[in-house]
C-alpha cells in the first residue's frame, strides 16, 4: 500500500491540480449543456454533450480523483472522518449519476381525448427488424460514440445465415428522392423531376403521378401538383379547397403528354405546354420552374445527405441498411421515424427507425385535457389531465387521477408529468406526458446525505472546543 502511496501517478491522480481542472470542466461542460438544452433540444444536448465519450470520461476522472484522495490519506486518523465520508459522498453521487444514465427512463406519451395508451417514446433512436411473423427484434442506433461506416459496418446476424448491415450513418441528414426506371417486378409511376428557382428558394423535387407519399409537394404557402388532366379538373371543380393561392400543376394529358397551370392568389393561368429543361415563369414573384426530366414508369428511390445543424430544433438522423439472405441482397435508406417493407429471398422483412419504445406496466386513458389562459390573452397559464389509470396486474380496476404541472402520478416506480399539449384542428387537445423512472434517485439521495454529514463533520472536528487537533 505504501509503495502504492509514493508512486507518481497515483499522486497525480490524487493531486489537487488535477481536482480543479476537472472541477472547472464538468462546470463548463453543464453550463454548455443547459445552453444546448435551452437553444435547441433535450436530445440534441444529450447527443453533443451529456452522452459523449468526453463527457462521461471527465465525470470518470473526478471519482477516480476522488477516490484517490481519499485513499491517500489512509490509515485514517480521527480529524479525517469528514474529509473521507464527504468524498464518499460524492462518489455514491456519482455512483447514483451512473445507474441513471445507464438504466433510468425519461420519454414522452401523447394522447387524444378518450384514447388508452402504455407505450413511451424515448429520445434514443433505435432500429426495429422482423422476418416474417417472428418477434421484433431492436437494436441501439444512435451511434453516440463511434459511427458504422462502409470500413466498419455494423453487423447483425439473421436466421439462415443472413446478415443485416448497418454501413452508414448521418447524425444529421436531408432527404431526397430520385427517379429510377422500374424494374421487371416492381410497381413504378410516371415521374417528373421539378425543379423551382428563385432569389429565396431552390426546390429540386420528383413528383410520380399516383403515388401517396411524393404525389405532391408543399411548400408552406405553395404547392406543386402533378396529376391526369381530368383529375385535376375535378380537384378545381369538386375541392378548391385542397390547392394552395399560389399553386403549380404538372398535368399529365391523355395522350400522354406534359402541360402545366399555376394560380397566383386563386387566379389561375391557362393551361401551356411543358417542353423539358425549359424555364416558365410560376407567378409568384422571381419563382421559374423547369420539368429537368420525365421517366415513363419510375420508381421513387429515397438517398440522404449530411447536412449541418443549424437552426433546427431537433436532429434527423438517417442510416443505410444493406439485407443479405439465402442469396438474395436489399439495400436502402431508412430516414428516422421511418419504416420499409419488403420481399427478399421468399421472406417478408420489416424495419423501422425511430425513438426507441418502452410499455408501461400499466396504461393511461385520457378523460379531459383542461386548458388556462391568462386573462385577457391566448397565453398558456396552466394545463391539467383528467385521466383513468390501470395497472396491467389487475385489468379491470380503473383509478381516476389529475395530472397537473406540479402535480405527477407516481405509479409502480414511474412518475407521469403533464409535460405539455397540442392544439388540434376540431379544438380538442393533444395532452402531452413526460413519463420517468430514475433508479438511480435513492442511491443519488444517499449520496447527498452522507456529502451533508461529511461536510457537517469536516467543521466539527476543526473546532477548538472538541480538543486540540491530532497531529
């Protein structure tokens, strides 16, 4: 133990000089984290800084520090009792810190007036695979300390010999969808390539006639179409409604051929021919578009990009998958809070990519949603849940509970907070939940406790009246 004592590094690590550098970091690091937190998002401070490796690595430093502090000074004499239970203190806290991190549960559930849930949504991006009717299996993707890429791919086995391999990873991407021509089995669409430039936008999108997801294209106050020709004369007649004041149409004619119409605050254009790689005017003040290209039978093929984080509020990560089974290969993208479906080698595959899901041991049934409003404005002042919970052990037991801002559920280790709400059109409410469960709280109580007593201990045992100090 002594040789121990004497030796170089572990004075170091013991040393006050290496105590207040880490001290002044971790301080600089939360203060750095809270600023994210404010500017940004809970996630996005969680990704840049509390779940670093560098993070986690200071907080590893100061209990090494710590503990070695107090080792130092073993035998421990009896003046010495607070110096050690308060570093004692601060480990247990840290110890605490840890199992939180580690194991604790902080996510969000929403509901609808009336509707049941028990599925929490965290702030860790995870991906979801199923073969078949087999079970769904999940895998952690958020990639915090060390990105899949085409060199070190992420390999999951499947059944058969299979392989699914996570290759690429963007923490913050851009989608984009291009036209391909449709293979011999698939399902393709006529496609266009629209591109629109003005002095403050430049949108270069593909539109494909029929298809759910990239039929159209909002742009806030505009909108671009493309549609049949009689389809679009029964959208104008029979739903006005649906199309923006200042709206685009690539129409598709019944012999096949390319036209287009605009409208500028509800006033429509006539219809005018489309040659290909040709700039038209839209109306809406510099805007030009031009149809780039045409593919007869396409098939939409989604491809992403990293893009730098900028003024968003929130991340959207993307990864690449690549599916091997019994011969057969399948590749794409997967953009978060997305999912694909596909046929390979005689099996049906499932992902998905999104917030990672957790059931609840018991369910929540939203009655009411109340809303405050500071007099005389639309200002928030409070809002409150009336709400049914059950606990899954006994389902035929409803217990009713308010939910308020100061006012949680404490429920079978998990705690329910009215988080916040969402507006809807029919004026109803979206209450909005934060729903946590903190192992590590007891043992970050403890800590604290046994810092307070060192602490109290530490000026007992300096004051005069209880004897002359031990040398």
């Amino acid at each position: 133990m002594k040789k121990l004592f004497e030796n170089k590094v572990f004075k170091f690590l013991a040393s006050i000089q290496l105590a207040l550098p880490m001290i002044l970091l971790i301080s600089a690091l939360l203060a750095a984290g809270t600023i994210v937190e404010s500017r940004y998002s809970t996630a996005v401070a969680k990704r840049f800084v509390y779940s670093t490796w560098w993070f986690n690595l200071a907080l590893l430093l100061l209990g090494i520090n710590v503990l070695c502090s107090a080792l130092s000074r073993f035998p421990w004499k009896k003046h010495q009792t607070g110096f050690v239970i308060t570093h004692l203190g601060i480990l247990i806290i840290l110890a605490g810190s840890f199992v939180t991190q580690q194991f604790g549960v902080d996510g969000q559930i929403a509901l609808n007036e009336g509707e049941t849930g028990h599925v929490v949504q965290e702030e860790k991006p995870t991906l979801y695979y199923q073969i078949d009717h087999g079970s769904i299996e999940q895998i952690a993707a958020g990639f915090e300390y060390r990105a899949p890429s085409p060199e070190h791919p992420l390999l999951i086995d499947l059944p058969h010999d299979g392989l699914l391999m996570i290759n690429q990873f963007f923490v913050n991407a851009q989608k984009s969808v291009d036209g391909r021509p449709a293979g011999p089995n698939e399902k393709g669409f006529p496609g266009v390539h629209v591109v629109l430039d003005s002095s403050f936008v430049h949108e270069n999108q593909w539109l494909f006639l029929g298809d759910p997801n990239y039929g159209h294209l909002d742009l806030g106050p505009a909108a671009v179409f493309f549609e049949k020709e009689a389809d679009w004369e029964k959208r104008r007649a029979k739903d006005p409604q649906s199309i923006a004041p200042n709206t685009l149409a690539v129409i598709l004619t019944a012999d096949n051929k390319l036209k287009y119409q605009t409208s500028h605050n509800g006033q429509f254009t006539p219809m005018s021919p489309v040659t290909i790689g040709t700039e038209n005017p839209t109306g809406w003040m510099d805007m030009q578009f031009k149809v780039a290209d045409r593919v007869f039978n396409a098939v939409p093929e989604e491809s992403y990009k990293p893009v730098d984080f900028g003024y968003q509020k929130d991340l959207n990560p993307a990864l690449h998958y690549e599916v091997i089974s019994r011969g057969g290969r399948k590749e794409g993208w997967l953009g978060f809070q997305n999912q694909t479906a596909f046929m390979l080698a005689g099996s049906a595959f499932e992902l998905a990519y999104g917030p990672r899901q957790l059931e609840l041991p018991f369910t929540l049934r939203l009655v009411k949603f109340h809303l405050g409003l500071d007099p005389g404005t639309q200002k928030a002042a409070s809002y409150a849940s009336d709400i049914y919970y059950t606990d899954m052990r006994n389902p035929g037991q409803e217990v009713p509970y308010d939910i308020s801002m100061n006012k949680p559920l404490h429920h079978d280790g998990f705690t329910v907070y009215q988080a916040s709400y969402e507006p809807q059109p029919d004026g109803k409410y979206v209450s909005v939940f934060a729903v946590g469960q903190d192992p590590g709280l007891a043992v970050k109580y403890t800590g604290a406790i046994v810092l307070v007593l060192g602490i109290i201990l530490m000026f007992w045992f300096k004051n005069p009246a209880w004897g002359k100090k031990e040398k």
